[in-house]
C-alpha cells in the first residue's frame, strides 16, 4: 500500500506553468496574456493547474489461495475458480482548480472588472457556482482589473475510486494467462466539470449569458472492461 498527502500552492506569471502539459486542464487553458504581455508580473497570480490537496492511497493485495501459496487448493477445479486472484485499486481526493474568468467587449480587454466584491458563493450549485453579478464590462480601450485566476474561486474538486479483480492461470511452467476485470469510478461518483466561465456583457455593462457560471459538464461515469494478458 501506497499513500501519499499534498498540501502546495502554486503561483506562477507565465502563460502555462512547466507542469500543465502532464494536466487534462492544460488544453483548456486561457491561451493569451491581457496587459502582462512583455511583463509576465503583472499577470502574476495562482496558477490554472494549482490544486491545493490531494490525497492519493494505492494498494495491491494477492489471495493467498492456490497452488503455490501459502492456502493451496490441490483440486483442479477449486483452484481454477478461487486459486491465484489478486485485487488493486487507486483512491483519489484532490481540490479544484482556480477559476479563470475571460471575456470582455471594449476592443482591448481580455477579461472583465470586478466591483470589488467576492465572487465566491458559500453554497455554490451547478445552476450557479460562482456569483457573476460582480463583474462587469471595462470601459472602452481599458484593460479589465481581474486577474489571470480568482484565487479564492475553485472549480470542482475530483474524488475517484478504480478498482481491479485480477487472476493468474498457469499454462506452462513459464507462461500463464491474467483474467482482469477492472472498474473506473467504480463507487459512480459524480465528479462535476468545471463552471462556464465566460463572461458576456450586455448594454449595461453586467454580464446578460444565463450560461456564465453554470457547470453542464461532468467527468466519466462507471465503467468496467475485461481483458487477457499474456505473460511470461
């Protein structure tokens, strides 16, 4: 068994930290600089793939029943059925990433201003995960004031559970067959994407998109697969 517990924060300027490739996140990452174009400080912020926690645990456990274990079972049949099965799964709980807010129309601003207040909600919902009454529209040729992520507003954390079944048969002294049945999400946990967050102003400078804010997204439910592999 394997377990392991991180608690980081990560802070970076650039356009995509040296980490996102390894990240599903990094294909949906805000591909441009706002006013930190020739200076990255100013686009200086927690970075879009930062994930605050995250506890993994492993394991691998194999029955000690069957021929060439501590329990052998000397019938043929017995041994087929209960002999030589193995089990491993991952558990997986980690935080969301912060948030980034795009979208503006004033022929300049690539992000919108913030009145001042949080956007965090203290019951976020998938009808509304963040408030998006406080932003608003920069004025024309003006760059919007919000920053490249909300530190304080995080998507969805992730939590997961696979597990697999797993069984040896012998042919030959040097080959052998492994039966594997295996669970993605096996509890069928739903694990909610990340929020829309692209901000539409109207005429009065406030956002008019009912979408803004929303998750209609989630990441995969169970699923289960079988398969041979041949060992020697």
């Amino acid at each position: 068994m394997l377990g392991s517990y991180t608690y980081a924060k990560m802070i970076s300027g650039g356009l995509i930290s040296n980490i996102a490739w390894m990240s599903t996140l990094a294909s949906q990452l805000y591909n441009g600089y706002q006013d930190g174009k020739f200076d990255r400080n100013a686009e200086k912020s927690v970075d879009p793939t930062d994930i605050p926690q995250a506890f993994v645990v492993s394991y691998v456990y194999k029955f000690p029943l069957g021929r060439g274990n501590t329990f052998a079972l000397n019938n043929s049949i017995l041994n087929a059925v209960f002999g030589n099965w193995s089990m491993s799964g991952v558990f997986t709980a980690d935080g969301g990433n912060p948030l980034m807010i795009t979208g503006a129309n004033n022929f300049l601003a690539e992000r919108p201003n913030s009145t001042g207040q949080s956007a965090k909600l203290a019951h976020p919902s998938v009808n509304e995960w963040f408030n998006p009454a406080v932003f608003v529209n920069p004025p024309i040729y003006q760059y919007g004031n919000v920053g490249r992520t909300l530190g304080n507003v995080r998507g969805p954390g992730l939590t997961n559970f696979d597990f697999a079944m797993l069984k040896d048969f012998h042919v030959t002294e040097k080959f052998s067959i492994q039966f594997r049945a295996e669970s993605f999400n096996v509890a069928n946990i739903t694990n909610l994407g990340l929020p829309n967050a692209t901000f539409v102003p109207g005429t009065n400078g406030l956002n008019a998109s009912g979408s803004f804010g929303t998750i209609t997204s989630a990441y995969d439910p169970r699923s289960i697969q079988f398969g041979l592999k041949l060992l020697w």
